[in-house]
C-alpha cells in the first residue's frame, strides 16, 4: 500500500492505536486521573483486565501513555509531549 511509505512508522502506530473506542475510553480515563493504576481503570471501564492490559501495552508502544512503576504498581499518564509532536507533524505535513 502506497500511504505506509509516505507516513513514519511511529504515525501509523500513533493513529492505530488512538482509534480503536476501547483505547479512547481507557485514554479519556487517564486523562481525568493524571496518575491512575490498571485495577482502577479495570473498575471504571466494561473490560477484563486482560484486555485492558492488552490496550495499554499499545497505548504504551505508540507513545500515547506512560508508565510509571512506583513499588509493585504501575500507573498510568497521558504522554502529552508525544501526542502533541505527533499530531503537529501530521498537521505541518499534510494540512
């Protein structure tokens, strides 16, 4: 496919995973908590907690959240450096 040659590796993991529902709910949680832990995302949104390990290992990889481990938790923020870089070379690219 021609458009992978044309948008960075880290574009197509960032929108990926940024447009999956699941991942917009588990990031819209993240964001009203500046430092929330997986159980507690667990009880707050209708997913296993498999699954929301899951959606948070891509979040993680695509630069959208960042992990902090503090003892034998980790917690979660929105990694709002990186979504502003990538969002603003998208928008000096291509709009």
């Amino acid at each position: 496919t021609a458009m992978k040659h044309h948008c960075p590796i880290k574009w197509l993991n960032f929108f990926k995973a940024a447009c999956d529902n699941h991942r917009q709910q588990i990031l819209s949680l993240i964001s009203k908590h500046e430092n929330i832990n997986a159980s507690q995302i667990v009880s707050q949104v209708s997913l296993s907690q498999p699954t929301i390990s899951h959606h948070l290992k891509i979040l993680k990889e695509a630069n959208l959240i960042i992990a902090t481990k503090k003892g034998k938790e980790v917690f979660y923020s929105i990694d709002k450096k990186s979504i502003s870089s990538c969002c603003e070379n998208f928008s000096k690219r291509f709009a």
